[in-house]
C-alpha cells in the first residue's frame, strides 16, 4: 500500500514520459511506497511554473525554465534526465516541400521561452532561416494542439513528436526531417526543497522502469497505446525510435551535449542574461546518486 502520494506534472501524454507510465504500470512505483497522479498542463512554461509553485511535486518537462530559475539563484533543481535527444520531426503542410519553403511562415511551437522553440530555432538555423527575419512564432500547445493546428492549416509547420509525426505523414503531411542533434528536451525538474527521501525513492522506481523498458520494447509500446490510444502499430514505432542510441537518458543524466545545447539556445533566446550564476549548478544527481547505488547492485540502468 502506498505510504506517499505525488502529483507529477507533465506538459501532455507524450512518448517522452514513458518511464513513468512503465513505473506506474509494472508496480516500480508502488514498490516503492509511492502513488503517483499525473497532471497534464498542456504548456513547458506552465509545468515548470507549477512545480516552483509547489501545484505539484515533480515535473517532467523541458529543463531550460529550471536551469534559467537556478542560474539565478531561485529554487528550481534538474534531478534527472530523460530526453537527450528529442524523438521529433519537422511536420509541414503539404504544399511545403522543402524547409526553404517555410520562408515567411508561421511555426508552430509550445512555447517562446524553451522546449519546441529552442529545438526547432536550431533546425531552422541549420537550414539558413533566422527567426524573426525568415518566420514568425504561433504559440499552439503540445504536439498535440500543435497536429490540430497543422489539419486547421492555420501554422505552415511544427515539430511533432513520435507518433504524431508517423500519423501526419500517413495523411499526407510532408515531413522535413527528424531532430538529429542532442538537446536536453526531458528532464525531472523538482524544488531543492523536496524531501530527499521521497525523491530517491521516486527516482528509484524510475531507473527501474528504464531498466525494463530496454528489455521489453513490445510490452512497453502496449502501455503506451493504452495511454495515449494511438495504434498499436504507431506505439512499437515510437517506442523503437525511444530505445534508439542517445535518444533516452538510460543513465537518468542530462548528457553534456545535450545540456550545453539547450544553455546555448537560451544565451541565445535572452533566457540566460550575461550575469547570471553557472547554469550547471542546475543539475543536482544527489538523490539519483542514491537511488542508482540502490538499484541493480549501484551499477544503475
């Protein structure tokens, strides 16, 4: 019987939560002692906000809020890490054939400040476009919000998460191109406050739910077609492209590329104003440390 309740904000049932599902479905959190309700925000920001707020006690979501909160001197801690690269693809309306084709559009993103935005800044710059002088921003929501945004052709493109990204090409959608560089677009964000105990024991059941999904990718793809209600096809799919090399964190740790990408786009973006502290005193693995020695003899996921 669970001893602790949590609430777990998340930006939206996504593929990149899947640890968490696999902890809730296969028992690593009630082994644990603990209950965990999610609560679906539907914004980066917001979800970041919520857990500074303390409306909940942990969020996954995209870490450059809490590195930016830190780097300041505020309350925000990166516990773990999740997403190392994004599982996402440029989506566009079909008359875009090219990503030069999106030259005074519209791009749909979850927020101005981090997560979608940063990453697909970069994409776009890799591609000689610049923000503001080759396209605007359309602050649509999650994958989700952003799909229905794409069907309504009220945005020229947006990146779409896995499966979207599958379910919009089969619709005749024109996909641009996967995310191929590392960006840390995942994390487990948490107050510095946050009793420790509860936190390890959090972090304890998710290595394990990371450890099992390695090893069992149809059973994993089978609880997340239950949890999003996507085809079964489309939830194996994903859930390969999740086990792929260097997309999710196995080690729980935001890797060193992907943290530096994800600082460098916020420089970039004013989120991080010259004076601020050292964005790495961001990341505190102390209750991973303990729960990774605890977990498979201290030799981790």
């Amino acid at each position: 019987m669970a001893d602790h309740e949590i609430t777990v904000g998340v930006v939206a049932p996504a593929y990149v939560n899947l640890p968490l599902w696999v902890a809730q479905q296969r028992g690593f959190l009630g082994s644990e002692g603990l209950s965990v309700t999610s609560r679906v925000i539907g914004t980066t920001e917001g979800t970041t906000r919520a857990v500074r707020d303390g409306d909940v006690g942990i969020a996954l979501t995209a870490p450059e809020g809490t590195i930016a909160d830190a780097a300041a001197g505020g309350p925000l801690r990166v516990a773990a890490g999740l997403i190392n690269r994004p599982p996402l693809s440029l989506i566009a309306l079909s008359r875009h054939r090219t990503v030069a084709d999106l030259r005074g559009g519209l791009i749909g993103t979850s927020s101005l400040k981090e997560g979608t935005r940063h990453v697909a800044e970069r994409m776009l710059a890799a591609h000689g476009l610049a923000y503001p002088a080759d396209y605007e921003w359309a602050l649509e929501g999650s994958h989700i919000e952003r799909w229905k945004a794409l069907q309504a052709g009220t945005i020229d493109a947006a990146l779409q998460m896995i499966p979207y990204d599958y379910i919009a090409e089969e619709a005749g959608f024109t996909n641009l191109g996967p995310v191929t560089e590392d960006f840390a677009f995942n994390a487990v964000c948490v107050r510095r406050d946050i009793d420790p105990a509860l936190l390890t024991r959090f972090l304890r059941a998710l290595a394990q739910a990371t450890l099992w999904f390695r090893g069992n990718i149809a059973e994993a793809a089978a609880i997340a077609a239950a949890e999003t209600s996507a085809e079964n096809r489309h939830a194996l799919r994903a859930c390969r492209a999740l086990a792929a090399d260097g997309v999710l964190a196995y080690d729980l740790r935001v890797g060193r590329a992907a943290f530096d990408a994800a600082v460098e786009s916020l420089r970039l973006s004013g989120g991080l104003p010259t004076g601020h502290g050292d964005p790495a005193i961001a990341l505190d693995y102390a209750c991973l440390e303990a729960a990774l020695n605890a977990t498979q003899g201290g030799t981790g996921p």
